[in-house]
C-alpha cells in the first residue's frame, strides 16, 4: 500500500504516521466505511464537547454528493440511515464547490449538521472530474469529512502528468481507487486510503473475546478487522506485489499512457465524423458519443416522408429522434459482437467506449471504430430499424 501511496502521489499521511492504508473488497465498502466514521466522528465530538444525545444529533445529520457520483454513497447513507443529497452539477456534470456550500448553509439555517461530502475524480457516468480542491476548502472551514472517490480514474495518478487533473486530492480525508478497474490486477483490489486510523478504529473495532490476545491488547500487532467490514481477509496485497514488480512503476505508466492514445486516437475518429458528437470531456479511457440530433432527425424523416425536413422540428422532437437512432445504433453495435455500455447526459442517450483492457491495442479500437461507423451508416440508412 506504501508502493502504490508514493505511486499514486498520496502524501505519506494517507498511509503513515496517524493514516491508514488498507485493500478493501469495493469501492462502496471504502465509502461505507468512512460514512460511517464520519458520523462517529461527529457524534462523539458533539456528545463530549456539548453533552448532546447522540440519537437526537443522528437524525439531523447530512451527507453530499454530486447527482453525477456512483450510488454507493446514496447506499452508505440508506444503510447508515442518514439523510442524503445528491447535488446538482453543471453542464459539464461537474460538482462546483459553491453548490456545495450552498447546499451547507441551506441545511444549516434548517437546523441540520452536515458531516460529509464525496467529490469524484471521474465520474462512472462520463468520467467528469469534481472541484476537488475547491470542494477541499469548504471541508477544511466546515469540518466535513471529504472522501475522494477515484475508483476508475485513480489509475491515472501514476502518471505525474495527470495529478494536476485532480487538484487537492491530496487535501482530502480518504481516498480509494480499484486497481481491479484500470490498473492490471484482477478483482477484488480497491485501494483505501485516510488519515484518520484512530477514528476509523474506533468506528469499525469490535473485538470478541475469541479474537483477543495479548499481542493484539500490548498494541504489538493489528487487528485488519478493525478496519473493513469482514473479520476475514484475502492475501491481496501478494497480487499488487507481483503487478508492481512485474511491471515496474515506468511499465503501470506505459499501460496507462498508451490507453490514453488510444482513447484519443478513437475520439478523434469519432469527432472528425460529422454524424456523431462527443458529449464528455475525454481525459482518460472513456468516450460518451451520440449521433447527433439533427442527423438522427434527418434519418427519421427520411424514412418516414421520404423528405429531408430540415426545420420547424423543435428541441423535443430532436431529442425523442436522437434517443431512439442512437437505442437502435447501440443494439446493432452490440449484436456485432463489440460491447459498448449505454448512459444518459440529462436526457441525452450516449453510448459509451471505455478503453482499459489489458488486451485494448490498436487494432481492439480499429474494430471499435470501424464497426461504429458501419452500424451508423446501416441504421441511418434504413438496413436496419430501430
Ligand atoms: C466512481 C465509482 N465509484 C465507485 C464505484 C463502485 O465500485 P465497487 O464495485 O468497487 O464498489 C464505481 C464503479 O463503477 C465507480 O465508477
């Protein structure tokens, strides 16, 4: 964990000193985990400083996170029953730190406590970046917990080049990323990390009298279990050790590197062709792409008219046309044999390419590419309806 502290580029306080680093099972269970000490954290300090019940404080507590960020904090919240919202962000799907503190001063003036917040650093929907560092400030004055999830773009941080992307992380409270996702270990590896070993330790600790002994109780050895939901765990470092060794820093950030080019590569076919449009801020290995609105409307009066109509078809009618070609054009692709995963901007449809596999090289996104581009011209065309 050390290894991967220094290679992601963490400050030796996530994983030194009054830190912690330890491979949890999931990036849900990493969030849980700091949930939950955050609450902790708050009600203890409000039960020792002002004599507060602490199932009074719990009802009021409150949790943030982007309405772009994975569902695990939602689920945290729902396991840990507090209340929960999911901010707005912009048109970029970027969480802003104003909306963050907006949000802090509406619940505040209704007599809530806000505890913590989850920024991303790419986003599962587009892989968009939040306002980490902006989002750090408001932490710092408004003693939140500020978890960064980087569960997929995480990887990235190996390259040097990628750390200013993620400004601030390093400010934050915890962190984790899956190396199970982009970085050539096989599932289960999520890396967690934070600075707060005790509080978490006190959260999580519970130490039946079968798992006590005296090497544990005279603080000469941990107790992992302490740490992470399970009792049991895997050997998972052993499969970081060989990855890392095999590979060596400058090989994990060739494997990344050479995603990123192919991913760009990619996008550039793609943007180049006047029938589509990316709609994501591509930085790392994902593409979110659509035929456009007024392509997929032209096809769709085509073949119903047999007439390009050009106009009086307003915003509504271009976004229903552009969601069913663009259904179509995802169903045809994948009955091809290439297997694209779907989402929605708002209510744009987009079809996604995520390059991250082991095996991805140029000829993987040549196929990708070139079986794009046919199964757009078959349902543009009419070959094949949707
Ligand atoms: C940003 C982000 N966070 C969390 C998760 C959840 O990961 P896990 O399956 O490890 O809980 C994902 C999964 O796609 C993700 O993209």
């Amino acid at each position: 964990m050390e290894w991967m502290g220094k290679l992601l580029g963490l400050d030796p306080a996530f994983y030194s000193g009054k830190g912690h680093a330890l491979i949890q099972g999931s990036a849900s269970e990493a969030v849980f985990i700091v949930v939950a000490a955050a609450r902790y954290r708050t009600l203890k300090a409000l039960e020792e400083r002002h004599k507060a019940d602490p199932a009074e404080v719990s009802q009021r507590l409150v949790i943030y996170a982007s309405d772009q960020c994975h569902s695990c904090t939602e689920k945290a919240a729902r396991i840990l029953n507090i209340r929960y919202r999911a901010l707005p962000t912009d048109s970029t799907c970027v969480l802003r730190a104003e909306t963050v503190l907006r949000a802090i001063h509406d619940d505040q003036r209704q007599g809530l406590i806000p505890i913590y917040i989850t920024s991303t650093f790419g986003t599962t929907p587009t892989a968009a970046i939040d306002d980490i560092d902006g989002i750090a400030d408001i932490c710092e004055e408004h003693g939140l917990w500020h978890h960064v999830d980087a569960a997929y773009a995480g990887s990235s941080l190996v390259c040097p080049e990628f750390r200013p992307l993620a400004q601030g992380y390093n400010r934050a409270d915890s962190f984790s990323s899956n190396m199970h996702k982009w970085l050539l270990v096989h599932f289960d590896c999520s890396l967690f990390y934070t600075k707060h070993r005790e509080v978490i330790k006190e959260t999580m600790s519970v130490v039946p009298n079968y798992q006590r002994y005296r090497e544990y109780d005279e603080g000469k050895v941990e107790n992992l279990s302490d740490y992470q939901i399970p009792m049991g765990n895997r050997f998972r470092a052993l499969k970081i050790w060989f990855t890392v060794r095999s590979y060596g820093a400058s090989g994990l950030q060739r494997f990344i590197r050479y995603h990123i080019e192919l991913t760009a590569l990619l996008h550039h076919q793609i943007a180049q062709d006047d029938r589509f449009e990316v709609l994501n801020r591509v930085d790392f290995g994902l593409i979110c792409f659509r035929i456009t609105p007024a392509v997929a409307l032209s096809a769709t009066n085509q073949s119903r008219a047999g007439t390009v109509n050009g106009h009086a078809e307003d915003a509504e009618t271009a976004l229903t046309a552009a969601n069913r070609v663009n259904w179509g054009l995802f169903d045809h692709i994948n009955a091809s044999g290439v297997y694209l995963s779907r989402g929605y901007i708002g209510r744009k449809f987009i079809i996604r390419v995520s390059i991250g596999s082991f095996k991805s090289d140029r000829t993987s996104t040549d196929l990708i590419w070139d079986t794009i581009s046919r199964c757009a011209r078959e349902v543009l065309d009419g070959t094949v309806t949707c």
